[in-house]
C-alpha cells in the first residue's frame, strides 16, 4: 500500500463517502487524460516525436486510468 501512496498520493487525499472531493479528483485524472490524447493526437503526425509522445501518452494514460480506480476504490472505502 505504501507503494501505490508514493505514485498515486491524490486519490488517498479521498475521504470515504465524500462526494466532493471525489469528483474533484476524477475531474483532474480525466482533465489529464484528455490533455495528453489531444497532444497525442496532434503530434502524432511527425514520425519520430510522434512514436515518443505516443509511448509517453500511453504510460500517462496508465497512470490516469489506475488513478481513476484508486479513487473510486477509496471512495468506496475498500482501500485503507
């Protein structure tokens, strides 16, 4: 556990069956999501930045998507 805390410090800032900051940080896990598939996408036309970004993007999204099941496991109260 204290691994995924050194990673993933945000969703842990959740306290069990609050709404609001569970949304809040949803919304920044999705906001950075998006940011990085819209670079992703712009850049992907340029062939060597564009298969670097696009490994960096997909290690982001991981983040992003783990981050997102944190926070919903903490909210849930599953995570201790």
């Amino acid at each position: 556990m204290d691994l995924l805390k050194k990673y993933w410090p945000t969703p842990f800032k959740i306290k069990e069956k609050d709404i609001t900051s569970f949304v809040v940080q949803l919304i920044i896990f999705v906001v950075a999501c998006a940011v990085v598939g819209i670079l992703i996408g712009v850049l992907a036309s340029i062939p060597v930045i564009g298969i670097i970004f696009g490994i960096l993007g997909a290690v982001v999204e991981i983040y992003g998507i783990v981050g997102i099941v944190l926070c919903i496991l903490q909210f849930l109260g599953i995570l201790k």
